[in-house]
C-alpha cells in the first residue's frame, strides 16, 4: 500500500517522497514511542530484569536475583542475545562458582511488545505460562521477547477465573527519538484472579496480565 | 523515485522536519500510528493531500512491505 501511495504523491508534485516500507509492524515491534488505544504487550511490560553473560558464577547470579526481587535471571551472550534463563532452585544447588552459562534453561520462548496483550494473556492462559519475557525481534538489541515457563502450577485455567487486564504506562510519545539499545526488554506475568471479580467486557477467560519487571524501575 | 529507508533514516528524516503520512484506514491509525504522523488513507489520498506540505519531504508508511 505504501508504494503505491509513495508514487501516487511523487506523480502530484511532491517530492522527495520516501517510502518506510517496514512500516507500523516493525515500529511497534521495536518498542518504540507510538500513539493511539493499541493495548500492546511493551505497555505492561516491566523493565529492569536481571541479566548476566554466560560466564558469571551461578553465586553471582543468585546475588543480582536476590537483589531483583523476582526472577529468572536472563543470560544473555556477548552479542546480547537471549541465550536462557537461570531460575532460583538451578542456582541454588549449582557450585557458587559454577558458571550461569551451564545451569541456565536454554531457548526460551520470545515474545514482541507489538503483541497485543489481551490475545497474549489467552496465549499464555492456555500454555500454563505465567511469565513472559519481552525481547525484540532480532533478539539482540533491537528487539526481542520471550516467554518463560513460571513456577510449576502458577497458573491453572479455571472456568471461573477471569481475564483482566491491568495496563501498565504508556510508553512516552517522543518523535523522533529511538529508545536506547535494551537487549531485553523485561517480563509479563499472568496471575490468577479472584474469583468473585466481575467478569470483563473483553469476555476472554484466564487470569489477569500485569508487569513484573523492567529498566529504570 | 521513492525512496524505500528504514528506522533509523525515518527518524533521521522527521527530525528534520519531514512529514510522516500513514496511508492506512482511519481505524488503524486509530488504533496505532507512529508519534507525529497524519493519516491519508490510500483510497482518499487524492482528495487529501492538500493537509500536506509541499516545501518538506514526505515518509509514507502502512502496516509493512508485505
């Protein structure tokens, strides 16, 4: 489509005339600034996870843990690339000097902020996934996501467990301005809901989808 | 000829005064759209042009290249 406008406002007299032809879909996938009601999964993503190269010791990494508050630590390699995840009990019966790199889930499944969130939160409602890890596309710095498996029965579908959505921020509208290189960008995490709270006009079933993690926060 | 860029030359691009054109339907734009855009959809792109400036260059955009 935007070829054709492209052209379409050259042969008018306009000019120059580019055309981003990666458009709105690689935009919000990078987890850049937009506007407009999009619920996206970038909003309810909290920043700051921690994250750590292959080679730092497993005592090391259960220290930065302990620190965060909430869990996996991310591994990322020295590209910054998402190469895994590091959970609690991994940590905790590894030697101290044992490196993260070999106690470490590998492949976690990413996700982009450009998802929407409500159709994320069924996802993850239906995988029995409670937190998700947010990367951009590339899975280096421009972009990734990625879902991580929560604590063995977090989460469990009930009929009368209720999906509702708990938007975060806002990202900042800033035209014109790139967000600095984040390699990671945080988690989403599902949890469940009560079960007398009245069911949401978006009528999806599951639980509720907030923020748990993210940079500067 | 148009000329096809990316992030980076778009932000490049906007910073320096041109304008960014969503050609999408009203409802997308509505939904989501790019922080300081305006929205001439294809099928009225004709008609509309006149909310344009010709003195600066334009970027349009829609969803992707597919």
């Amino acid at each position: 489509m935007s070829p054709r406008a492209a052209w379409r406002l050259e042969a008018a007299g306009f000019g120059p005339v580019y055309d981003y032809a990666a458009g709105k879909t690689d935009w919000l996938a990078a987890d850049l600034p937009f506007e407009g009601s999009a619920q996206l999964a970038g909003m309810f993503t909290r920043r700051g996870v921690a994250t750590v190269a292959e080679p730092t010791s497993a005592a090391e990494a259960l220290r930065l843990l302990d620190r965060q508050g909430f869990g996996p630590v991310l591994v990322l390699n020295q590209s910054g690339v998402l190469m895994g995840a590091a959970y609690r009990p991994h940590l905790e019966s590894a030697s101290g000097q044992a490196q993260v790199g070999t106690v470490m889930r590998f492949g976690v499944t990413t996700v982009r902020p450009s998802e929407d969130a409500a159709a994320l939160a069924h996802r993850m409602s239906h995988a029995q996934v409670t937190r998700v890890v947010v990367t951009r596309p590339d899975g280096t710095r421009d972009r990734p996501r990625d879902h991580l498996p929560g604590p063995v029965g977090a989460l469990r579908q009930h009929a009368h467990r209720r999906l509702h959505l708990r938007p975060g921020r806002q990202l900042p509208v800033q035209p014109g301005r790139r967000h600095p290189p984040r390699p990671t960008l945080g988690t989403v995490r599902i949890l469940r809901e009560q079960a007398e709270q009245p069911r949401p006009s978006v009528g999806l079933t599951g639980s509720r989808i907030e923020k748990t993690a993210g940079p500067g926060e | 000829m148009p000329t096809v860029i990316g992030r980076d030359e778009l932000t490049t691009l906007t910073g320096q005064g041109a304008q960014l054109v969503e050609v999408l339907p009203a409802e997308d734009y509505a939904w989501a759209r790019l922080p300081g855009s305006v929205n001439l959809p294809l099928k009225q792109l004709d008609t509309s042009t006149g909310q344009l400036d010709r003195s600066r260059p334009v970027i349009v955009y829609c969803h992707d290249s597919l």
